[in-house]
C-alpha cells in the first residue's frame, strides 16, 4: 500500500521539484553570489546599511497584515451569508465573487486608480456629503493600498471560507437556536469555532498574496511607498543588480515564514 | 483513412507555415502609447506592406530591454532593439548589439553626423533626438519656470510633478538639476537636495501617460520632461508648452539597434535602413517635435520652427557621459530610493 503511494506521489514531487524547489534554491544561491567567483553574505548586510530596507520590509508586513484583516472582515460575514443563502441568490453571490477574478489584477487595479484619483468616485462622493473637497484623492497613499488589494484579494478569503462553512452540519445550527442561543451567539459559539479551519486557511492565502504583491501596491501607492516585491522587481529590471533581489527576496520569504508558521502552528494546536 | 492524410498534411502545412514564418518575423520593441503609434504610421505598418513581413511590436522601456537582452543573451528573443537615454552604449559594450558598418545603410550619406557618432563602437544610429526640459501648463503656471531650480518655486507646490529613475527622461531631467545645483555625475547630492526641496509639493511618476494624465486631470502645471510629450499634450488640447530652461537642455538621441545572434539580420537591417530615410524623419519631427537625423528631411514652416536642426542647433544642449550612467545608475536609484520614501 505504501509503495503505491510512493508511485502516485512521485510524478507530482518531481514536477515540484523542478518548477518550485529548484528555481528557489536557484534564488537562494544567487543572493549569496558577491561578484565573479565570491561567495559571501554582503548582499545581506547592505540590506541592513541603513533604516531603508527595514522601513520597506516592515511596511510589506504592516500592510499585508492589516489587508488580511481587512478581507477576513468582510469575507466571513459575507461568506456566512452565501451559506444561508439557497438556490439562485448563492449562485449569483458566488458568480459575483468569481467573477473578478477572471479580469486580469492590473485591470482590476486600473479600475481602482479611476476610483481613487482625484476628482473620482470616491472623491466626488466624499464631497457630496462635504466630507473632502473635490480633489481629495488615496492615490500615492497606503490606505489606497489597503483597499485595492483587499479587493483583489477577498475571493480568495471568501470562497475558502465558505468550502469550510459548507461542511457544516444545518442542524447544528438550529440546535443552538432552539437552546435559546440568539443569532450572534450562535454564530459566535457554534458557527465561527466550526469554520475555523477556513478562516486559517484563507488568512494565510490571503497573507501570502499580499505580501508578495507588488503590480496593485506599484500602481496604487506609487514610488515613494514601496514594498519588498516591488524593490526585488526594480532591482532586476532597472538597477539590474540580480544578487541583491535575490537577497531581497530571500528576505521576503524569511518575514513571509516567520508570520505565517507560529501562525499555522497556533491555529492548529487550538484545533483548528 | 482519408481524414487523416487530411489531419497529418495540415500538421505539415501548419508546421511548414510556421517555419516559414520564422524567416519573415521580426521582433521589435517600441515605447507604447502615442509614440508606438506614430512608429507603427511611420516605419513599422509601411515596412510590414513594402516587404510583405510581419512585425512583432512590444512595449518595454530602455532600461527594462536592456535587462531582457542581458537574461536572454544565449537565446536572444528580439530583432531589433530601439533604446534611448544612452543606454545603447550599455548594450553595445556587453556585446549585445551586432555592429553596424556604414556600407550597410543606404540612408547613411543623408545623416547628420551626430546621429551616426557612436556607430563604430557598436551602437546603432539614432533615428530621432528628443530633447528634455521643462514642461508647463501656460495658463496656470505663474509665473512660467526660468531655471531647472525653479522646481523648488514655492508657487507651484501641489502641482509639480517630478519623475522617477526608472524612466529615462526623469533620470535626465534628474542629472541637469543636479549640474545645475553644482554636482557632477560622481556626487549627486545636490541635486538629491533640491528635489528633497520640492518633494513636499511634488508627485513623483513613472511613466509617460501618467504624466499625461498628471496635466489632464490631477492638476499639474510643471513637470522637467521631454519635448515630445509636450507636444502630445498640446495635441490632446491641453495649454501646455514646452521651454528650454536658461541653464541648457538635455539631449536624447534615440537609437535603433541590431541584436547580436539573431538570424534574421539582413532583414532587420533593411528595417533599420528603413527608420533612418527622409519621410520618417520628418514625420518624428511633425508628430512630436523630434529633431530628425536625417539631412534631406522635409518640414513643415511650423515644424521647423518648433523643432531643433541641425549641427548648430544641437551643439547648445548638454549630453550626459552614457557609459558613466550605464556604471552608476544602480547607486543612483539606490540614493534616490531613499531621498523619495515616504
């Protein structure tokens, strides 16, 4: 029996291997090459030269964070009310949140630039109600940033969540009712502890995506707000310095990994 | 049976077609928006019907074609490469340009000897020059910019826009404020200062649209860019005007280079011979004020007014050292990285 899995697996590792493992390791490798024939760790210490890499590295963090935050506030609720939903409504919920999925990240995030710039929807409504002059604009801002990528991302929140929720059983839910648990206590005490699982899940999707961006946080936040990915992509394009993105690099996976284990590993000791 | 002889002889003609194909493609890049649509009107649709060839035209930046034909060195996957802001001698010296010999152009007696300089060494021609300075909306900008320094002119705060590294004409914009604040292309400090001056009232963009839409919708009345996109913009219907600052301008010649280890040389030659006649280099100039390379192109009285010809006219404008940028532009982008973060 073993053996058979062994064979079923290896097509899949070996594939893995070739288009993951050694590309990464490839990157790895690269980000300690110094110059021809060296081998050091000076790409490493001119990330640590001064506060600048440190502030982009921190600022990658900060907003990938609060972006899962932002998606897990809206994705479970509305995750729970696809769930409740029957028949077309959920059909056309989910269409709904397919759907932008299908249109490519950059003209998802065009769409944002529209709303966002000066004289936008956003800006013209904002000064309908007087609460901001006409050419109040979150271009070039990290809440611009926040806002557009959490947008691109909530699918992928919302749908994960919703596979963990569909496994619930009904009647657990009406257990809890008839026991004289109101609606919020249920969905406190039976609902969320059940769908955990996905909420875990989705948040280290979510968390992943965001912190590996660069097209939306480009685009929106402009040079002056970079993040990690966005310097490996200069480093490679425009200063053509490969050692030192790949050191970026490597140091995005570290911070990556060292939020999203202890996270995983919490999520699942409470048993989730 | 006879469906497959039918299905096996369209694999062959399918696979024949291709190969075919192979030998009358080339693979080009240009500039995108309003300028790759001029090089298609100009050179790339009339090349495509004179030789009955298809052209594949993509949209890359110099500084980010340079970096594609260092990746694909061994393989290289364009014919013909156009570059500006210097970066051709880049290219040229890492070996990934195919030198071309002056026999080799018919146009090559036509062409003013700028345009040519650099051909020994590698470089293809230029096929248009644009120049860089200072862009401003006449009707709002008071009073109109004089000076390079004039950035930090408190009276424009909110409506400068200044542009990034990455682009070329930012980075040349960026190199005359620093001559102009004293520095040299060793220490960039005081340029960093002025621009860390403005940067209070200033955005910083990239790329040429968004500069386009900076002046249409987000209220811009000063940019330091090239000459071309003020002409666009006047096009477009906006009051923006162009001006050579006190100080000098920045000259750009824009080259079209051949790619080293291609096969299809003889006909990217043909295209680069094509770029260089008359009647395109008149057409830069009408479209967007380019000064043409070549002698015997025919302008327009107002074109000619607007545009800058000739040896003399060009012997007034600042160049920049292209293999010393292609050397420090790493270390640059690093301090201006750091002067811009917010």
């Amino acid at each position: 029996m073993k053996r058979e899995a062994f064979l079923l697996l290896m097509p899949g590792v070996v594939v893995l291997g070739f288009v993951f493992a050694l590309p990464v390791a490839q990157v790895l490798l690269l980000a300690f090459d110094e110059g021809p024939g060296q081998i050091g760790a000076a790409n490493f210490s001119k990330l640590f030269v001064d506060s600048y890499y440190p502030l982009v590295a921190e600022r990658t963090i900060r907003l990938a964070s609060l972006i899962t935050l932002v998606t897990a506030l809206l994705g479970v609720p509305l995750a729970y009310v696809m769930y409740r939903a029957q028949g077309w409504i959920r059909s056309a919920l989910i269409v709904l949140i397919v759907l932008p999925l299908m249109t490519s990240v950059v003209i998802r995030t065009f769409g944002w630039l529209v709303i966002l710039g000066r004289g936008g929807l956003l800006a013209r409504t904002l000064d309908m109600f007087g609460l901001a002059p006409r050419n109040f604009s979150l271009m070039h801002t990290e809440t611009g940033i926040v806002l557009a990528l959490a947008q691109v991302l909530l699918p992928f929140m919302t749908l994960t969540v919703l596979a963990a929720m569909s496994r619930i059983e009904r009647n657990l839910e009406e257990a809890a009712r008839t026991m004289g648990a109101g609606i919020f206590a249920t969905l406190w005490h039976v609902v969320l502890p059940l769908a955990r699982p996905g909420i875990v899940s989705g948040s280290l999707l979510v968390f992943a995506l965001a912190v590996s961006s660069f097209v939306t946080p480009m685009l929106v936040g402009g040079v002056r707000l970079p993040v990690l990915a966005g310097a490996v992509y200069q480093q490679m394009t425009s200063t053509l310095d490969w050692p030192f993105a790949a050191a970026q690099a490597t140091l995005l996976l570290a911070l990556a990994l060292l939020v999203i284990l202890p996270y995983a590993r919490l999520a699942r000791a409470r048993g989730g | 049976m006879r469906s497959k002889i039918f299905a096996g002889a369209g694999l062959l003609a399918l696979l024949v077609a291709h190969d075919v194909s192979a030998q009358t493609e080339l693979v080009i890049n240009s500039f995108g928006g309003a300028y790759e649509r001029k090089h298609r009107e100009l050179v790339i649709d009339a090349f495509e019907k004179a030789n009955n060839v298809k052209i594949i035209v993509t949209t890359v930046y110099s500084a980010d074609m340079v970096a594609q034909l260092r990746a694909q060195k061994a393989a290289p996957r364009f014919d013909i490469v156009h570059l500006s802001g210097g970066l051709e001698a880049t290219a040229a010296a890492e070996g990934l340009l195919s030198p071309i010999k002056p026999e080799q152009l018919a146009n090559y007696a036509d062409l003013y000897p700028f345009a040519v300089q650099n051909i020994a060494k590698g470089e293809g021609p230029a096929y248009s020059a644009a120049v860089v300075g200072m862009l401003y909306d006449a009707n709002k900008a008071k009073p109109a910019p004089q000076s390079w320094l004039d950035i930090t002119n408190p009276a424009y705060a909110g409506h400068l826009v200044l542009t990034d590294l990455s682009n070329n004409w930012g980075l040349l914009s960026f190199l005359m404020i620093n001559k102009v604040a004293g520095g040299t292309l060793d220490n960039i400090a005081p340029g960093l200062d002025i621009v860390k001056k403005s940067l209070a009232g200033a955005t910083i963009l990239s790329k040429s649209p968004e500069i386009q839409q900076a002046f249409a919708q987000s209220d811009a009345w000063v940019a330091p860019y090239a000459q071309d996109y003020a002409f666009t913009l006047t096009q477009a219907g906006l009051p923006v005007k162009f001006l050579q600052p006190k100080e000098g301008a920045v000259f750009s010649p824009i080259t079209v280079n051949l790619v080293a280890g291609r096969p299809n040389q003889a006909l990217a030659l043909k295209f680069i011979d094509f770029s260089l006649r008359a009647e395109a280099s008149a057409g830069w100039a009408e479209a967007f004020r380019y000064a043409p390379v070549n002698r015997k192109a025919q302008l327009s009285a107002e074109a000619a007014a607007g545009v800058l010809s000739g040896e003399e006219a060009t012997k007034n404008l600042v160049t920049f050292d292209p293999i010393k940028i292609g050397q420090m532009r790493g270390a640059w982008t690093e301090q201006w990285n750091r002067t811009i973060a917010k």
